[in-house]
C-alpha cells in the first residue's frame, strides 16, 4: 500500500522496484497480496495492455482507521489503555510522545464534557 499511495498507477514491476531493498518478497509473493487487495478493495486495477496497473483505492486514513481497531479489538480485547501500556513497558516511549498522548487525553476531557452539558 505503501508503493500506491506514494505513486499510482503502477505495474506489478513497478511496485517490485519500489519494494526492492526494503522487503524481500518474490513476484508471486507480491501478486498475491495484489490480488488480496484488489479482493478486499483496498487497491483497483486497469489493464493496459497485456498487464495491470494498479491503484489505492483505499486512503491512508480510512487504511489506518480499520487496522488499528482491527489490532485493538484483536490483542488487546477492544481496550486501548492495554495498548499504550504495552508500548510503554516494551518500546520506550519518547517524551514526545508522553506529550502528544497526554494532549489527546486533554482533548478528549474538553470535548467530553461539552458533550455532556
């Protein structure tokens, strides 16, 4: 997904060169998760000629979105506070980021009790 939405359209080719270095995946392995893609709708293909060009169809955001409710719901039971709990006890959390989560809690608060008035 990475490869389509920096560029779009491009050939199976093209997102091997784009992939090359970075995964070690064979063709067929990328066709594969292509043609999972297209299944799913996340991407969209045209034919030119004897081949496909294929495009994101799905934002990041909206990719975003529905993967990270899908890892939430998965690991850790539908709760986020396990999750930054985790990253805090096995990846070290950079203030930065402590700050930014502490931001989103803030905002969250305000906005909450707007609601509830």
């Amino acid at each position: 997904m990475e490869a389509l939405w920096r560029k779009s359209p491009q050939s199976t080719e093209d997102i091997v060169g784009a992939l090359a270095g970075r995964q070690n995946w064979q063709m067929a392995t990328i066709k594969t998760l292509l043609n999972r893609l297209l299944n799913k709708g996340a991407i969209g293909a045209e034919k030119e000629g004897r081949r496909y060009l294929y495009s994101a169809v799905l934002k990041r955001t909206e990719w975003q979105r529905t993967e990270s409710a899908d890892l939430v719901d998965r690991v850790f039971g539908g709760s986020v506070a396990p999750l930054v709990a985790h990253f805090s006890q096995h990846r070290k959390l950079a203030a930065s980021d402590v700050a930014a989560l502490k931001k989103i809690i803030a905002a969250y608060e305000s906005d909450k009790g707007s609601r509830d008035v």
